[in-house]
C-alpha cells in the first residue's frame, strides 16, 4: 500500500422497570412500520437520535420497519416518574418520506435548539434510544446521534448522509453518494459499486477507512493535522496543493489564514471525494 504523508494546518412491546444500585430504569420496545408506494429509491428515512445506537439494514420489502428500545433512568423514583411521563418519541410520513425522532423533553430535529431552551426546566431523569431499522434497499438516509451509540449501515444502496459526534461511523455494500462525519470515531465506509457524484468523509479523532471498487476514477481531496494517507490504488498521482485564503476579523483588523489542502488524483480523475481527519490516518484501498 502506498503512503503519501501530508503535514498540513488546518408499535408496543416489552415494558419492564429493573433497579440497579442506586438507579431506577424503565424500558420499552416500541415497534412502528410505515408502507412506501414503491420500491424505495425516491424516498427518504429521517432519524434524529440523541443517545444511542441507529443500526439500519436493506431488505427486498416495501415498508419501514422500526423497533426502538427505550431506557429511562434516574436516581430516584420521582425522577423516573416524571422520565416516563414526559419523554416522548414522535414519528412522521408525508408521501414516501419518514421521520423519526425525540419530540420531548426536547425536540431533537435540526434548528430546534434542544440543547439551550430556556422555556424548558433542567430534566433529572436521562434518556437512550436503541434504533434497530429495516427500509427497503434502495431507500436514502438522513440519520444522526449523539452520544452512546455507532450508526451502522449495511446493504443500502440510496444516498447515505450519516452523522454522529461520539462514537463510530460503519456502513457497508454502498452504492450512493455518501457523508459520513462524526467527531470522535473511525469512519468505515466500502462499496458495492463506487459513488457517482461527490462524497465526503469525516473524523477529529479517529481514522477514516474507505473500500472502493476496482477502476475508480477520482480527485481525492485530504486534510489532516497529524495523520498521513495512504492508499493501494496504482498510480495514484498527488496534484499541487490548493490554498484558500480565508479573511477574519481580529481586534480591530483582519487577519488572513492560508488553508491548504492535498490532492490525489486516482484513475482519470473526475468526481471529488473529500477526506478529514485531525487526528488520524485516511486509507482509501482497492476492494479485492
């Protein structure tokens, strides 16, 4: 494998309450399908997880199939009380797009502000919820946690947008264009078939291992402060660095910032597939 080093700046089911130690727990499954009018590739599944794991998996059939394992804990049984009263997941569909996702104590859709609402009391009592889904193979995805949990992917074959902040990123037999960024976890990424348009993978503390297929044509673009590339494409070409000047107001005056980024060219070159990494390597391999 070569290396190229680049130093650069920057529905119900089971319901059960358990205790342990000091912690009271409520849990639940919760299980939820939805009928798409076709074969999938039109539509898309949102999930917007806080905590815990989304595990997503292709398959022949035309529904949506969720199953959710919800956990309430606390330090008491007031608290608890209160968790299973207020937390509350919320699940939409209009035409062949559906949505998943945590509607109280805090709503975790994109530009809500959950984090800092100051209309709402601090909770007592904390939340995590287990995806475990089916959607049909040619299906895109929009998905993203927090804490808690890996999003894994396996068998699908739509556009993949995967986001997750503290664990790791696995999806396997892609077809689609792909984002998959997470701030501290590897990023693991093969195919089936490579990509058709432009992808883009991401880490700050984690390596980013991605598998394409035999006779990739693509400009690989790699930004890294303390990690090198590699790759086991032949004739991987490495293209003149391109600078961009970025301006920011300092004080009273600007300050200009040169940020450099490294080019491999692989094949014929062609779509742009972008790579990122703080801390940690980028290997790009050839599927054998």
């Amino acid at each position: 494998m070569k290396k190229i080093i680049v130093t650069l700046l920057l529905g119900m089911g089971i319901i059960c309450a358990v205790r342990a130690g000091n912690d009271r727990e409520f849990k639940e499954r919760i299980s939820k399908e939805f009928s798409l009018s076709a074969d999938g590739s039109g539509s898309t599944l949102f999930i917007y997880n806080i905590s815990g794991f989304i595990k997503v998996e292709g398959y022949s059939g035309n529904k949506v199939l969720l199953e959710m394992d919800k956990t309430i804990s606390a330090d008491d049984e007031k608290n608890l009380e209160i968790g299973k009263k207020e937390f509350r997941l919320a699940f939409d569909q209009k035409s062949d797009t559906v949505m998943a996702y945590i509607a109280e104590p805090f709503d975790s859709r994109p530009h809500r502000n959950w984090q800092y609402n100051d209309d709402r009391h601090d909770i007592d009592y904390n939340y995590n919820v287990d995806f475990t889904v089916k959607v049909p193979y040619g299906m895109n995805l929009h998905i993203s946690t927090v804490n808690d949990g890996i999003i894994s992917v396996s068998n699908v074959s739509g556009n993949l947008n995967v986001n997750n902040v503290n664990e790791a990123i696995s999806i396997k037999n892609a077809k689609g264009t792909t984002v998959a960024h997470t701030i501290n976890g590897d990023v693991t990424v093969n195919y089936l078939s490579n990509p058709s348009d432009e992808s883009s993978y991401y880490t700050i503390n984690g390596n980013i291992t991605v598998s394409y297929q035999p006779g990739l044509s693509a400009d690989i673009q790699f930004k890294s402060m303390n990690g090198d590339f590699y790759t086991d494409f032949p004739e991987a070409q490495r293209l003149p660095a391109s600078v961009t000047k970025v301006k920011e107001k300092k004080g009273e005056g600007l300050v200009y910032k040169l940020n450099a980024t490294t080019s491999v060219r692989l094949g014929k070159g062609g779509k742009i597939f972008k790579f990122e990494t703080l801390n940690g390597n980028v290997y790009v391999k050839k599927q054998s």
